[in-house]
C-alpha cells in the first residue's frame, strides 16, 4: 500500500504580502486605479501634480484595503450590547389541530 502525502493548506485562503483572499483583487484594483488616476490626471494637468496624485491614490488605497482586512474576510455586524429574545411558545406547541 502506498502512502501519498495530503496537502493540509487547501481551506486557506491565498495570502500575497500580507493581503488574503478578495483583498489581493482590491489591492490590485487600487494599485491599478491609481496609475490610471494618476496618469490622466499628469497628461491633463501637471507631471508633478499627476505623479503625487498617483502616489497618494495607491497608498490611500492599499490603506483602505488593510484597515478592510483587520475586520475578517466576511463583512460582520459587531453589535455591542445585551440583546433579550422573547420565547413565543404556545401551550401544545407541536401538536396536530392547533
């Protein structure tokens, strides 16, 4: 009987330079968002203006995507508080005819 090693990592989401799962395709998106912004905004305006807007674009966007990240790979509702859910059985709950 052979034994054929098992690859444990395959319910891991894929992890590129810190970013995980749908966050690389908002990095990229982002990196990719900023050249262009930049490049419009230095072929209609400025050289200089168009490289600082390019500059600040992709680092306020890859900021955006980190701070998205610490939160977890799924949008959550983190509602503080006590929350009382009132039981709203009736007498005979289950029974046929009722």
């Amino acid at each position: 009987m052979k034994m054929y090693p098992v690859y444990k990592g395959l319910q891991k989401p894929l992890v590129y330079r810190g970013f995980k799962g749908k966050f690389i395709a908002y990095g990229i998106s982002s990196l990719g968002l900023g050249l262009v912004l930049g490049g419009l905004t230095g072929a209609l305006v400025n050289m200089y203006i168009g490289g600082f807007v390019t500059i600040v674009s992709i680092a306020g966007g890859l900021f955006y995507t980190h701070f998205k990240q610490s939160s977890g790979l799924h949008d959550k509702n983190r509602s503080r508080g006590i929350f009382i859910h009132g039981i709203y059985l009736r007498r005979g709950y289950g029974k046929t005819g009722i």
